[in-house]
C-alpha cells in the first residue's frame, strides 16, 4: 500500500516538474527532497534483511549527489532527482547487490539522457534554435518519463503479487 502511496503523490509531481524544466529551466525542489525523503525511508524498510547493501546504494548515491553539486554538471534541482531515481529504483526492483543496482541505473541513466536529448531537439526545433554541446537542456523530463515508466512498472507487479 506504500508504493502505491507514493506512486500516487510522485506521478503529478513528476509531470508538473518536467514541464516546469521545460518552461523555466529549473525545478522547485522541495517536492523532490520531501518525495526522495519518502522512497528513501520505504527503500530502507524494504532491504531491512540486506542493511549493507543498502547502505552502501544511498553513499553511493550520495557521493554522486555531492559530485553532481560541486561539478554543477546538472542543475540543483536536476541533482536533487537523482536523489528521488535511487530511491524509486530501490523500491521498485528486488535488487540484491551492487553489481545489479549498478547496472540497472545505468541502464536507466541511459534512458533519461536520451529522453532528455530528443525533448532536447524538439524544443530547439519549434524554437527554432541549434542545438549544440552548450546548450542548455532540461534533465527533469527525462528522469520525469523514465521514474514514471518504472513506478507503472513496480505497480504492475504490486498488483501482481495480490
């Protein structure tokens, strides 16, 4: 029932937040700490057999977090949505170490960047801009259409499980 909790206040968000990149090239963040706040805790719950493994996905997450703040490769916002993709990572797939939390978000990376590259094309199109490697591209869409195929993804299984 958490997941589906969750699943329901992060959906809307995601979208108002892709949009909201798209539009203004920033994101509020507070609804993504406090979200990423909440799958992380239901994420900590559901390894509470694996506490390493766990514990070892968020510092590694954080770590990256950090390096994405100093190195302002993303956005801060864009940043804190990392924070919200590990922990509905964590929540959606039954992971059982860090070979397989690796490779499932990087695979998932993958698809956020791409996903961010074409709304990244589409938008310089009917801007009628070029695009090229300094341009400005909004992350959140990406993260936003990937964290939601995944959440349908983990519903579909809580639904399965019942």
């Amino acid at each position: 029932m958490t997941y589906f909790s969750l699943a329901l206040a992060t959906i809307p968000v995601l979208v108002f937040l892709a949009a909201q990149d798209l539009k203004e090239r920033m994101i509020y963040s507070f609804p993504v700490l406090f979200l990423a706040g909440a799958w992380a805790a239901h994420s900590v719950i559901l390894y509470k057999d694996n506490p390493i493994f766990v514990i070892t996905a968020w510092s590694a997450t954080i770590a990256l977090f950090t390096a994405y703040k100093i190195s302002g490769m993303w956005g801060d916002g864009d940043s804190d949505m990392w924070l919200l993709f590990t922990g509905v990572i964590l929540s959606t797939f039954e992971l059982k170490n860090m070979l397989q939390f690796g490779f499932v978000v990087c695979i998932l990376l993958v698809g956020v960047q791409g996903i961010a590259l074409i709304a990244g094309l589409i938008e310089a199109a009917i801007k009628k801009r070029k695009l090229d490697r300094h341009s400005d591209i909004a992350v959140a869409p990406g993260f936003a259409m990937v964290l939601i195929m995944v959440i349908l993804y983990g519903i579909s299984r809580e639904v399965s499980i019942l």
